[in-house]
C-alpha cells in the first residue's frame, strides 16, 4: 500500500504483467530487432505506479523487487513521464512510486508495465485527456511491450510486438509462475536464440491456428496444448535448469507449461483455481523455484486505482 503526504494531490495506476501465449520470433532485422508474431496475455500480478508533484524528477521504489529496479534516467516509468509532460507543455516536476509486484528482468514485462502505468498516471495528474492514440505512440516509442500493458486483456502484437490487434478470446485461465531468481536480458536470450538458428532460413512469423481455436473454445486443456515460445530453447541454454523446471511442473499435472517471454520466469497452466494451489504447492514443496506466484487472466491494462486531488482543511 502506498501512502503519499497528507493533502497532496496523486494518481495511483495499477498495471498488470503479461505473459507470452505464443511467442513467435522472425528473422533478424536490419535495425537490431526481430519481428514477431505473438499472443500476449495479461495477468492479475500487478504494479502500482503514483504519481504525485514534487520539487525534483524522482523514482522511489517498494515492494518485493524494489532493490532491483533502476532509480535514474533510464527507469522507464521516469521516461514515460517526461514524455507526457513534454506532450503536455507541463513543466512540473512530479515523484514516482513504484510498488514492484512484478519481478524484475523475468520475462514478464514489469518495467514496461511501469511505463505504461505512468503515461496513463500522468495524464490524470495533469488532466491533459491525451487521446489514446497519442498514448499508443509514446507506448510504442519507449518499448515493445508498453503498448500491450495499456491495453491487457488478450492480443495479438506484431511488428516488434508495439501493433496489437483484438482476438477473440473466451474464459479465464489459472496460472501459475515458477520464478527464479536472478533475471534473464532480453538482448542476450534474443541473440542466443539466432547464435542457435545460424544461417537456418526464418520464416515471417504468423500467429498459429491450433492457439487461436484454444482461445476461441475457451478450453484450457487446448490452450495447454498450444502454449509455445522460439526463445524458450535459447533461454534453456543460458539457464539450464529451466528445463527441468519445466518438466516437473508437467509431471506435477500443469495442462502446459512455457518460458515467459525471454525467462527466466515459467508460466503453468491449471484446469481451475484449485489445481492452481495443488500446483503452487507443489512446486513449492519440492522447492523446484526460489518462489511461486498464482495469478489469473486475462487481467485490465493499466487503469486509475485511486486519484486524490488537494484535500481542503
Ligand atoms: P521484457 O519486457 O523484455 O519481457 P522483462 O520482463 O524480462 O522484460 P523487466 O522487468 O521489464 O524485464 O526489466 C528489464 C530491465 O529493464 C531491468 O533489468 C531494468 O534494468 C530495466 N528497467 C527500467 N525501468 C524499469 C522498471 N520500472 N521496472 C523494472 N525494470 C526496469
């Protein structure tokens, strides 16, 4: 919980963090990225980023993770706020308190829900109303993944993963994310995923049928089936106790099991919210990742929590 001085104006943004249904990566590009083809979802971990005026720019961090995050120029909740205040003609200085639910450098998408929380944070601070393709521009400019955060819910993002499209997706599923810790950088798991594919032709990624039909059916033994992602082999190899990770959440009857993203976090499926804490459990037991989380999806994208303006006395 976050509290900011008596009387003082702030917005707090709470964010969800995703993870990748299917993560199809293409070939290399000329400007260093890869196009993809790929489902994002996102879950009920979250982030909640407030925002209040202050005398001097500043990051503050909370929670679990907060040691692990960047405070200076580069955090991208700093960034995205003075993108909205250049966009805005504001020259006010504001604070940011992250409250870091969601772990850091796990494949999950965290600083960039920051981000995301923080375009919209600001915005209601400063009442500027900026429409929401002005947000989806400076969502896509600070990250990949930024505009995914604003949205939530299920998509399809091609393109560097920045161009979302709606997809028709039914039920609610139960996840459970295995953890490890120590992060994996996103830059190092994409080019060991080309070191591993050498000179091998790389076809244009499309999203593919067999998840499309899982998510129309609602059945989350065929969402199971049809969980994939290109960067889980190159994850493994830097970090190879992921794939046994993998493996005994299967054996412990998860319906699927993927790498999020670039890891090292691996996500599980259960068949209900029940089989989410036998899992949860489990894994725990067996003390296979440092720390397991549940989480549900689809969750919201980043929308207002609170929003106090100067109280009178
Ligand atoms: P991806 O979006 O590529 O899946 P990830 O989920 O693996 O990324 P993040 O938690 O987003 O990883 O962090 C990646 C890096 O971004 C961190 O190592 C950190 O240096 C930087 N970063 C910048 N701002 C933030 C922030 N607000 N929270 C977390 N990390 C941040």
């Amino acid at each position: 919980m976050i509290t900011t001085r008596e009387g003082s104006r702030h917005v707090t943004v709470r964010v969800p963090a995703k993870v990748n249904l299917e993560l199809n990566v293409g070939p290399h590009r000329a400007d260093g990225y890869h196009d993809l083809a790929t489902v994002f979802h996102a879950v009920s971990l979250y982030d909640d980023v407030t925002v209040e005026p202050a005398a001097d720019w500043e990051v503050v961090a909370a929670g679990p993770y907060a040691e692990q995050i960047p405070l200076d120029e580069s955090n991208l909740a700093l960034l995205a706020a003075r993108r909205v205040a250049q966009a805005g003609g504001v020259d006010t200085p504001v604070r940011i308190t992250i409250d870091k639910q969601i772990p850091v450098a796990g494949g999950m998408a965290g600083g960039s829900a920051d981000g995301a929380a923080a375009l919209v944070a600001c915005d209601a601070l400063w009442g500027l109303e900026l429409s929401r393709p002005q947000l989806d521009a400076m969502a896509g400019d600070l990250g990949s993944d930024v505009a995914f955060a604003l949205t939530g819910g299920t998509a399809i993002g091609s393109g560097r993963g920045e161009s979302l499209a709606p997809v028709l997706a039914r039920g609610s599923y139960h996840w459970v994310f295995a953890i490890s810790e120590g992060g994996l950088s996103t830059p190092a798991v994409y080019a060991e995923c080309d070191r591993m594919r050498g000179r091998r032709r790389i076809a244009a990624p499309e999203p593919s049928d067999d998840l499309m039909a899982a998510l129309r059916s609602g059945d989350p033994q065929a969402l199971g089936s049809a969980l994939s992602n290109d960067l889980q082999e190159a994850a493994f190899s830097l970090r190879p106790p992921l794939r046994d990770l993998l493996a005994a959440g299967l054996e412990m009857g998860a319906l699927g099991g993927v790498v999020s993203g670039s890891g090292p976090t691996v996500a599980f499926l259960a068949a209900d919210a029940e089989g989410a804490l036998d899992l949860a459990v489990a894994l725990a037991a067996v003390g296979s990742a440092p720390e397991v989380k549940r989480a549900t999806g689809p969750a919201h994208g980043a929308h207002v929590l609170s929003h106090e303006m100067t109280r009178g006395r």
